[in-house]
C-alpha cells in the first residue's frame, strides 16, 4: 500500500525531528510556508497538515479545502488557543486535530488513520 505524501503548511519549518520521523516510516515530505506554496502535482494519496493559529488561519483551510477537496485534512492547534476554534475547525471538514506540542508519533499515528 502506497505511502500517502504529508504536505505541511505554515507548520515552522524547524520540523526536523518531525520530518525525519516521518521520512524513516516511508512517507514523502513537503514543507510549505503558505498555501500559495504548495504545488500538489501528484495522483497519489496526500495528507495536508495545516497549523491554524488564530481565528484568521480560518482562511487558510477554507482555502485548503477548497483547492483540494479529496484530501485529509489535519489542523495542528497550539494548546492556547480558545477550543471554539476547534469546533469551527471541525465544522470546516478537517479529519483530525493535533494540538501542540505533540510528539512525532501522535502525529504519524493521525497520519496513518486518515491516510
């Protein structure tokens, strides 16, 4: 079974440990800034992991779900933010939420359920 690529956006691109964690499982990597950064030429299976802020990151995965309707989404959330952004995050389609900081692993484990 195919190895769907993880595609991070707005996640800090310090993401060594997390990266290469990942990459030693098998999975391909991507790490994007913005949305506009992200260039998804690929047939295969993806995962979009977006970091969402504050109420303005909103945008971003209205964004995200709208260039890219077929593939899971997974929101990382910092752990102070208010839990209603996690409500309308899930209202929004994500398929799971992350709050930081997490551990490579918990990462991977959402990775492989919604991938």
């Amino acid at each position: 079974m195919e190895k769907p690529k993880v595609v991070f956006i707005g996640e800090s691109l310090s993401l060594g440990g997390v990266a290469n964690t990942l990459q030693a499982a098998g999975f391909p990597v991507s790490l994007n800034q913005k949305v506009s950064d992200v260039n998804l030429t690929t047939d295969g299976p993806t995962v979009i992991v977006l970091h969402v802020p504050d109420d303005q990151g909103i945008g971003n995965l209205e964004l995200v779900k709208a260039a890219w309707p077929n593939y899971p989404v997974i929101v990382t959330l910092d752990k102070g933010v208010d839990r209603s952004l996690a409500d309308r995050c899930q209202q929004a389609g994500v398929q799971a939420i992350v709050w930081k900081p997490y551990h490579p692993q918990a990462l991977l484990r959402r990775i492989r359920q919604v991938g």
